[in-house]
C-alpha cells in the first residue's frame, strides 16, 4: 500500500500547465510546507517541504481555488521521480502525487477570498453541505440536545 496524507501550507503559487492532443488535460505542480509534529528539547519548529502534482480535473481545481500560503490536507501516493541530468548524472527525489486535496482552514481564517469547500474527484458532495461554506446545516433546535454551550 502507497498512501500519504499531509497537512500544510502551499509554499507558492501552483504552476499549472496542461498536456496536448485532443483531451488535454491540467498538471499542477506545486509544494507545500508541512511542521513536525515534535520539537526536540526548546528547539525551532522543524518543517519539511514535498512537492506533488495534481492530474485532471484535481489540477483545475488547484489551479482554481489553491495560492500561496493556502493551508490544505493531501492524500495522495509516493512516486519516485528520478531522472539523469544534462552531465549524465542520477538524479533522485521523490514527489507526491495528489488524489484528494481539502481546506483545513476556513477562508476567513485563510485570509483569503478562495471557497470554503474541499475537492475529491469522482465523489459527488454530501447533500448536508452548505454550497457556500461546506459546513452541514444543523437545525435551530439542536442547541437543547447539545452536552455543551
């Protein structure tokens, strides 16, 4: 099994192009910056960086909704991404190819003008979400079943 999931901001904007022939289709790179989950003894927070593609209709909607400093969720799969260079050198590195991205934050905590919604290809959204938002609208009434206020 090949799954990742990561969350973390876009460390720039997404560079998107798409291929040719008769059905093109979109290809958006991009990389996001992701924080360690520990800090060792009163150090710096440590962050790593992974670059990822989206293919397809996932690639117009990064192209679309996603800009720098855009915090999402990814999941997606590891690829190797090797190649020999113009001096006939190996070349290693790994990418992240993208099969579902989210919002992890809300467009007034982003800042930002960009949709609260969230993009799963090949699933169609729940008909609880709000088509502003993508918060599930909950009745009046509730208050008084809620344990908490």
């Amino acid at each position: 099994m090949n799954k990742v999931i990561l969350m973390g901001r876009l460390t720039r904007d997404p560079e998107v192009r798409y291929s040719s022939g008769d059905s093109s289709m979109a290809i958006a790179r991009f990389s996001i910056a992701v924080d360690r989950r520990f800090r060792r003894n009163g150090d710096e927070q440590t962050t790593d960086f992974f670059n990822c593609t989206a293919f397809g209709k996932l690639g117009e909607f990064v192209e679309k909704y996603l800009r720098k400093g855009t915090k999402v969720v990814l999941d997606g799969e590891l690829r190797n991404d090797n190649y020999t260079n113009k001096n006939g050198e190996k070349v290693y590195s790994m990418n992240i190819v993208a099969n579902n991205i989210e919002f992890a934050e809300s467009k007034n905590a982003a800042g930002s003008d960009g949709p609260g919604q969230s993009f799963m290809p090949n699933t169609a959204p729940s008909h609880n979400e709000a088509p502003d938002d993508g918060f599930m609208n909950m009745p009046e009434d509730m208050d008084d079943t809620l344990p908490f206020s």
